[in-house]
C-alpha cells in the first residue's frame, strides 16, 4: 500500500499536534488516485492535478501537520453493492484490466465518462478512503475527516457510471456506517451536497429511506443544467417512510453566491437540520459552485464556504466527514479546501459574510422549497417575512458588474482555450454541464425583459385546458396523472384573464405514449379551419415571453433559451401567414404555432402540430390513439370547472 504523502508530506496514522485541545481531524490523499485519466493524454476538467493542488495548498499552509493522516484502502465489494449492482461492481473492477480492450468504446456509450488502466484502482481507493474516514469519525477517533479522492461519486447511479463518477463515494459510506456498522449508533446520517450538480445517484440511493437525510443545493435552471433531467426539482421529497427526507434546493439561474447559499443554509438546511438531529454529517463537497470555475458559473468564495461549514459544525457533536466531488479552477478548488479545512481546525473565528443580498430568484426557490417540505417539517410552515425577502440583489447584478466582469477575466485566465477544447471533445453533453458565458446570460435577459411587455391569448385545446394542469408550466409541477414533472416558467405570474370560446378546428387525438402521460393519446388540433368541426378552446392571457417557456415545455425542454423561441417578428408574420413552424423545437410535436384571430384585439396562439404531420396521422404512418383515462379525465376536469360543458357531455365530446 503506497503511504500517503507521496507528494512530499510523511506518513504516519497517529501524527498529532502537541496541543492537546485541538481537535483530531484525519486526512486521506494518495497520488494512486491519480493514474485515473484520460486514455490518450487529454486535457479534461476532472484530472489528476484536481487532488495534488489540494494537497500542495494544505502542506503549504501546513495543515497535515496538524491532522491524523490515513492511508487510503479499497473498498470491498459488499460495501459497494450495497449501492450499486453486482453487473456495475464488476465492470468497474474488470474495466482496467488488458482483457478490456474496448473500455474507451464502453466509456463512449456513458454520460461524461473516460476511463484507462488506472480507473479501476482509483475508484476502488476513493470508495474505501471514504469509508475509512467515515468509520473513524463515527466511531470517536476523530472529531471530523477530509477525503480528498478522485474520481468523484454524487452522480453514480446503481447500475450506471456517468458524469465523470464511476461509485458513489458518499452514498456506499453512508450504507456502510448504517448496515454494516450498526454497533457504532449512527441511525441518522445528513448528507449535505454543495456540488454546483444535482447529486442524483445519492438521491436515488436513499429516496424511501428516513435515515437518511439527502440536502442537495445545485444550479437546474429547470431541468438544463447537467444532469438535465427534473430530479433534481424541489417537488421531488422521497416517497414511501422516505418522503419528506429528500430535500432540492434547484437555482434558476447561475452566478449564485455566498449571499444566496447563506440564505439557503439559514431558511432551509439549518431548521430542518435541527429537527432531524443528525448523528453525523457527511458532505459530497464538491467545489465547481466556487468563483471561476469553468463548468459551475457561480460566485461562492472560500469564506462562503467556510461560513457553510461552520455552520454544520453546531450538529452531530462536529462530527462531519467531506469527501471531494467536483471543482474544476485549480485555484479556487485550493482554496476552498483549505478553508474548509482551517474550519474543521477550528483554526480562527469565522465572520458573518458582508451585506451582499441574495437574488430574487434564490428567495422564490427557498419560499418554493419551504412550501412543499412543511408538510414534513413543520419548522419551514411560517412564511418568510417580506422584510427579509425584499432584501435582493438588484436586477444588473445578474446580468452583469464590474466585480463579475473581473470575476470572468479571471476566470479566463486560467482556462486555457485547450482546456476549453477539452471539454467540448470529451465531456458529453457539454450544452448541459455550462461553461459560464455571462453574453448568454446578458441576451436572455434582455429578450425576457422585452416579450414580458406584450400579452398574447394562449389557446388551448389539450389538457391545459384544466387550469391546474396549464399552471404546471408557469409555476411548475405536476396534477393527478403526469408522469413526470414541469420546470415551469421564469416568470411565474399566473394568467392574467381566463377566457373559453370555440373555434370551427377538429380535435383529434393521436400518438400512443408520451413520456408525461404515459400509454395512451394525446391531443392535436388540425391547423386547418372547417364550419362543420367545433373545438372548445381555454384562453390563458399571458405575456409573450411566457409563451416562450410553455412552447419550449411542449416541445424540447433541454433547449437553450438564450434567445426567443417566437419573437416579436414572428408575432407580426403569423397575423399574415397563419401559423409558423418553430425550426429551433421542430423535434416536438407540437412546434407549430398557429394565428386563430384576435381576442380584444391580442392575438390568440395555439400551438400543435404541422400539416405534414396531419397527413402522416390519415395515412396511419402515425398511429390515431384513445387517450388514456387520466389524460381525459384532465380535459373533463378543465370543461366543467371552465362550464362549458356538464361532466357527462364532456366526456361524449372527447369520446
């Protein structure tokens, strides 16, 4: 077993400072964890200088002097299984091995994955370094631990590796301390993760288990940003004895920082925390949320996370373990270490942060959050008073500032334009991990803010006719019988007016499975007008940069939404051409938006499919389908509260 300190630090289990007060903090690093990289010498934002810089800044600072430090040791099997299959146990083993010829043609088939001949080793030692320092901790030998490994683990899942994680580090500690170690007396674990990415394999792993206490804060940006899906939504709690124990806390929008984490810790994580009453804390301490880093695009700094962590410290006695996950600025991955690391220390005083406020984005998320939870926690129930949440960052802070501008040039500094080369060849899908433009950010903004003055009538004929349902897309969510939930919009002002009217349109319903609903079809209205054909119409009055969101929700909802979807031109086109295919969504199924007059002269747009596609439905290339009851019993809700129609001939009109 190679000994730590291979880069320059002695190796001796039972080192300590003479002061006999100081509190025994152990430290796994070991150079091993390195021989994972890319197969052919590739520049790639997980690599090996990630855990070196971190060790080179501690021994600079002399901090493992002062530390109990361990020797890193493999994970066994019946530790990883207990999270992961038998089939990925095995995979991961093997992969490294001379029979694996083809692992760069299995890495290729998986999210944001490389592997080479040292990947095995590597994750093997950074699943046992973490149990290691996990054991220790609960057992008493130390009062708190930093693991510092590579590869990281929060996005593993039980059969899959991806998003540069091949175990999940944290998850298999945590089972390991409740089911293999139950003499210790750990009951109640809180996992606390701050990696700038939804932790997703650890959420999974305990999403019906009470034990476990899952807190992810993470840039989401409603289902865009890496991993790109909606588990990371605050509406997703655990189910089963779990619910209730799984706790998102999903940013809008990046450029977050100490202010709006902060305010996170203090309204959400620290109230529950005290009622759950952890027995220990460990951390996916990811370290991509810090200033510069290429792939996170937010602005905490080494305070903000060192005022994070002390505030943890107030739980479980301080028994508190991090275990590394992301950071991809050298610099501030350093830096943030060692701050933590002085917190674990308890080396100085910790200051309350400066008078920066939280954007108004990140106090609508935590009221979101606060909402859904308090009825698990009833320390969340009181709503927040709107002395506090007035307290924002003006609206340019967002977009742009002469400190964020110094911020970028920095940050531009150190990512070379190989490194950024790098990431656009091997990491996939790159569209979703972000690297930070602030144009982007800038243009957004500006387009949202100019469509926001313009009202439109949005016509529907689907099961958005059922208010509930249509309010998914603009608040977010999901009612009775939807598969999967809604990002909803940025601006989440309900409709200004609610209308009905019929249009001489046929209904028809076509499709026989769609991932919200399920088995079963699903609404279509022919763009084509006939005075023989009737279809009752909701009318939604909103602003025109809402339609954008619900268009993009219809459609494509990974799209970047950088620039407008239909824009103030193609409002003018439509009153002359009558419907508009949107080319950037032409995936969707219902990217054809369609002119269907003026109501107190604003326009009425629906959107549905395009006429190539109503032929492709009456030549059976694309099959007609029966919706299915809950999609229906959806359009019946919205015609009788709407009064359109008695519940009974709702349903002879959809039949």
């Amino acid at each position: 077993m190679m000994e730590v300190g291979s880069s320059g630090g002695k190796s001796n289990c039972n080192r300590m400072s003479d002061a006999k007060n100081e509190r025994r903090v152990g430290l796994i690093y070991d150079q091993r964890m390195c021989k994972h990289r890319t197969p052919y010498g590739d520049d790639h934002p997980e690599k090996p200088d990630r855990i070196t810089v971190i060790w080179n800044k501690l021994e600079l600072a002399g901090i493992p002097q002062r530390c109990v430090i361990l020797n890193a040791k493999d994970a066994k099997d019946e530790y990883i299984c207990a999270v992961h299959s038998k089939n990925h146990v095995n995979l991961i083993r093997n992969i490294s091995s001379k029979e694996y010829s083809k692992r760069n043609r299995i890495a290729s088939k998986l999210n944001s994955i490389y592997l080479n001949e040292g990947s095995s080793e590597s994750a093997y030692l950074a699943a046992g370094s973490v149990i290691e320092v996990a054991e220790k901790v609960a057992k008493g030998e130390l009062n708190s631990a930093f693991a510092i490994v590579r590869p990281p683990g929060h996005h593993a899942e039980y059969d899959e590796a991806m998003g540069f994680c091949l175990f999940n580090n944290i998850a298999i500690a945590a089972s390991f301390l409740l089911d293999q170690r139950p003499e210790l007396g750990i009951n109640k674990i809180l996992i606390v993760d701050w990696d700038v990415h939804h932790g997703n394999g650890t959420q999974k792993a305990f999403w019906s288990d009470p034990r476990v206490l899952f807190f992810s804060v993470h840039r989401h940006e409603f289902g865009s940003f890496y991993p790109a899906n909606f588990d990371g939504f605050y509406t997703m709690v655990g189910e089963g004895p779990g619910a209730g124990y799984n706790i998102n806390v999903p940013w809008e929008n990046g450029r977050c920082g100490d202010a709006d984490y902060l305010a996170v810790w203090d309204h959400v994580l620290v109230p529950v925390a005290k009622e759950f009453n952890p027995d220990i804390i460990l951390v996916s301490a990811g370290f991509d949320a810090a200033v510069g880093d290429p792939l996170g695009g937010c602005r905490l700094t080494p305070h903000g996370y060192s005022v994070l962590l002390k505030k943890l410290m107030d739980f479980a006695q301080g028994r508190i373990v991090l275990a590394l996950e992301g950071g991809y600025n050298l610099d501030s991955l350093a830096n943030s270490a060692l701050a933590c690391m002085e917190v674990l220390l308890e080396d100085k005083p910790i200051s309350e942060l400066s008078e920066a406020y939280p954007f108004e984005s990140t106090w609508r998320v935590i009221q979101a959050v606060r909402q859904v939870l308090s009825a698990y926690w009833p320390t969340l129930a009181d709503k927040l008073p709107t002395k506090l949440t007035d307290q924002k960052a003006p609206p340019h802070i967002l977009l742009s500032s002469s400190e964020s501008d110094d911020e970028d040039d920095e940050a531009s500094k150190i990512i070379s334009k190989d490194l950024v080369q790098a990431i656009e060849d091997v990491v996939e899908p790159i569209s979703k991990l972000k690297i930070e433009d602030n144009h982007d950010e800038v243009n957004s903004a500006l387009w949202r803010s100019k469509l926001s003055k313009t009202d439109i009538w949005y016509a529907s004929f689907g099961s958005n006719m059922w208010k509930s349902r249509f309010l998914c897309y603009i608040e977010g969510g999901q009612v009775i019988g939807m598969k999967k939930l809604c990002s909803g919009s940025v601006d989440r002002n309900p409709p200004k007016e609610t209308r009905w009217k019929a249009f001489p349109h046929r209904l028809f319903f076509g499709r026989d499975f769609t991932q919200t609903w399920g088995p079963g079809g699903v609404a279509f209205l022919d763009p084509r007008s006939n005075s023989e054909d009737k279809a009752y119409v909701c009318l939604y009055k909103i602003t025109l940069e809402q339609f954008n969101d619900v268009l993009l929700q219809e459609n494509v909802p990974d799209h970047d939404m950088n620039s407008p979807l239909f824009d103030l031109n193609a409002l003018d086109s439509i009153l002359n051409e009558g419907s508009i295919p949107v080319e950037a969504v032409k995936r969707g199924w219902y990217h054809n938006v369609v002119y269907l007059g003026k109501e107190d002269d604003i326009p009425i747009l629906t959107m549905t499919c395009p006429l190539s596609v109503i032929e492709s439905f009456k030549s059976g290339e694309i099959p007609l389908c029966a919706p299915s009851k809950d999609y229906a019993d959806t359009l019946v809700r919205g015609l009788v509260e709407g009064k359109q129609l008695s519940e009974g001939d709702a349903t002879t009109y959809i039949q």
